[in-house]
C-alpha cells in the first residue's frame, strides 16, 4: 500500500494526516466545515484514504489551517508516490456542479506550479474565505511536486465552484496516481 504519515506543529497550526493513495477510511477535522465539506469530497473522488486533524489559529482566520493543509497533504502526496513507478502520471478531469463547471489538468512531474484561473463570484462560503482555495492549492502543487492547471470555465455560486475544483483535482489525481506499468512515465527515465 502506497501510504505515508506527516505530523507538522508550528506557532500557528499542529496538523497531522494519514494517506493512502490505494483507499481507506476517510475522516477529516479542520475546524472549518465546508473545508471539511471539500476535502472529503477529494477523498472520495481520488478513492484516497485520508485521516487529518488539524487544529489552527483560527481566532485569527481561515488562512493558516488552509495553506498548512495543502503544505502537508502536498508532502504527504509527495511521500507516497515514493519513485513513481508504474503510474500514469496525467490526469484531466471536468467537473459540473449545478450551474459551475470547472477543469483540473495536472502532471505528477517533479515540476511543481499551480495555474489557477477561478473568480469567485462570493468571498466567503460559511466560515471559509473564498480566496483559500488558490492559497491551498498553490501549498499543494508546490509541496506536492506537480504541475497543476486549474480553470472555473463559469459558475455563479462559489460553494458550486470550489467543490468542483476539489472533486475534479480528486477524480485528476485518481487517474494520475493509479498504477498502470511497472516503468517511469518519463523519456528521461526519472520523475
Ligand atoms: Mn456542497
């Protein structure tokens, strides 16, 4: 099984999470609902297992828990991959959410970089910046290792737009991450 553990404590969060790129029990814990909302929601589309809890100053706001989320499920993403043998390596995936549809296409490249071109029409869905989403995928490329293209082609509603981005980069990931050969998906022989 492809899994890996990360625990991170700073001034600002302690977060901790369990992933398993080959499935399992999912039970996420930010303090923020629909943050809970969306990285179920990624969990279930990328057929991951994923246990987190993180515990954040979120007297202060929403952005710290959000970005040391991606920091750390980036890492965690990163870790299991291990050499990368045998997956597919690209993953496309549209996503409609009623009246929204948005577009994920990523490379498990060792070449970290998030294009992320989503307005969103609402600043806020619960206690959840609207803004957090790009701050968390930037995290999440970054530590990650991937390349990251994401696109709202339209949408009104902000809580619509970003859970399609979270469900389109799961269902991306899924067919990114699965095991397909037992070589590197690389002309150069290295991811
Ligand atoms: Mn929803």
């Amino acid at each position: 099984m492809r899994t890996s553990r990360i625990s991170r404590e700073t001034k600002e969060t302690q977060i901790s999470l369990t992933l398993c790129l080959d499935g399992g029990e999912t039970r996420v814990d930010t303090g923020i609902g629909f943050f809970d909302h969306m990285l179920t929601a990624f969990a279930f589309y990328s057929g991951f297992g994923l246990e987190l809890k993180a515990v954040g100053d979120l007297n202060v706001d929403g952005h710290h828990t959000v970005e040391d989320v991606g920091i750390c499920l980036g890492q965690a993403l990163r870790e299991a991959l291990g050499d990368k043998r045998g997956i597919a390596r690209f993953g496309t995936a549209f996503v409609p959410m009623d009246e929204a549809l948005c577009r994920t296409v990523l490379d498990i490249s060792n070449r970290p970089f998030l294009v992320y071109e989503a307005e969103m029409p609402q600043s806020a869905v619960g206690a959840y910046h609207s803004c957090l989403t790009e701050e968390f995928m930037r995290a999440f490329a970054v530590n990650s290792g991937i390349t990251l293209h994401m696109s709202c082609l339209y949408g009104k509603n902000a809580h619509h737009i970003t859970e399609a981005l979270f469900k389109s980069l799961g269902l991306a990931l899924k067919v990114a991450a699965a095991v397909e050969g037992d070589g590197v998906a690389s002309a150069k022989g290295l991811l």
